[in-house]
C-alpha cells in the first residue's frame, strides 16, 4: 500500500470531521438537517464521505480513475474500512454506481468498483456490482449547476431485483450535490430496497464550487 500511495501523502488526508448535516454529510454550525435538505431531502438515508477532496486525495483518485492505477483502490478501501465501522450502519450490500456503457468502454473498468470490493471484503458484506446499471448515457456532471446535475442523472440507473428488502451501501468516489446518489437511491428504492445509504471516498464542500467536480 505504501508503494501505490506514500506514507506521507496518507498523512496528509483532511479527514471530514465535525458537525455534519445528519442527511447529506456537509460541514455546518448546528447539529441537526440542514436548510437545503429540509427544502428537498435525497432520496437516501444518509451520506457521509471519507476525506475531503482535496490533494492528495484529489490526486489519488484521478490517478485511480484516468490513469489505471487500480491498486489505489485497495489502498483507499484500506483507509475507509474502521470509517465506515464507525458510523455504525447495518448493511447488507456494497453497490457501486455504475458506469455507462461507452465510459466502460473507454475506462475498461470500473473505478468505484475497484474501491467497493475491496471495502465489502474488509467489512464482510456482499458486493454486488451488477445490482444497478444504467438506464441512460450521462454528461459529464463536471461544471453543472445543482439543477443541471439532477437533471442530468434523472432516472439514469436502474435496479435489480436482489435489493429487495436489503440495506444498500451505494458508493461512489467523490460527492458533491449528491444528485448521482440520490439517483441511483431512488432507483434501488424503486426494486424495493428496505434503506439506502450513501458513501464517498471524498467530498467536494461548497467552497470548491462545481466546476472541476
């Protein structure tokens, strides 16, 4: 792990701490929902990510996802796995949000998947990597407003059957509005999923704004 991912930058991780909205995961003054999504919850239960995305982490991931360093993945996982103990979720399932098709194509993998089943291994719940697909190809959601980024994920996944009357973990490597999340919530919600809850490895906070997340 040292190798792919140096002892000095996994020191350097600003781990997401603090007060956390209690839905959507994003830093605030007062325990408790936050104003945006008392206005229009997610359809998930809750989100929570890892770090924030910022160097190295930002770092890490885009060599994971452009550059196939896939054993990133592992190391990410390995760093995750007493987080995700900690919040405590009871889970039954890990589901990666899925690619589309011509993406996968280009890709050749995965990139959420190589951090997802290294973490169900570690935590001992089942990876299921075919349990949502997508429906739709999608833009890029890099550079869109929150309306655009709903719009653009819009019924874009679909479920299989297997999540009936399971607590899903859907995750996916970097959060910003949540709308992709959301999306696919919804969409395992719609196969029958008792609960849906969300995981990043990291979190782009406001103040990063949207145009290169």
């Amino acid at each position: 792990m040292g190798f792919r991912w140096c002892e000095e930058c996994q020191q350097r991780v600003q781990v997401l701490s603090g007060i956390l909205c209690e839905v959507c995961g994003l830093p605030q003054d007062t325990a408790g929902i936050c104003d945006t999504c008392r206005a229009e919850r997610p359809r998930f239960h809750a989100l929570r990510a890892w770090a924030v995305f910022e160097d190295p982490i930002r770092k890490a991931l885009h060599r994971l996802k452009y550059r196939r360093d896939v054993g990133l993945g592992d190391a990410l996982a390995a760093h995750m796995v007493s987080y995700v103990k900690g919040l405590g979720w009871r889970i039954d399932m890990i589901v990666p949000i899925p690619l589309g098709r011509q993406r996968y194509k280009e890709r050749g993998y995965n990139q959420v998947g190589m951090i997802a089943k290294p973490l169900a291994l570690a935590l001992d719940i089942e990876f299921a990597p075919k349990a949502l697909t997508r429906r739709k190809e999608t833009r890029s959601q890099v550079g869109l407003s929150k309306q655009e980024r709903q719009k653009n994920v819009e019924g874009a996944f679909r479920a299989g059957m297997r999540v009936k009357g399971k607590t899903v973990l859907i995750l996916d490597d970097v959060s910003t509005t949540g709308s992709t999340l959301s999306s696919g919530a919804e969409a395992l919600f719609s196969s029958g999923a008792k609960d849906v809850y969300a995981l990043t490895v990291a979190r782009a906070l406001p103040q990063h704004g949207l145009k290169h997340v």
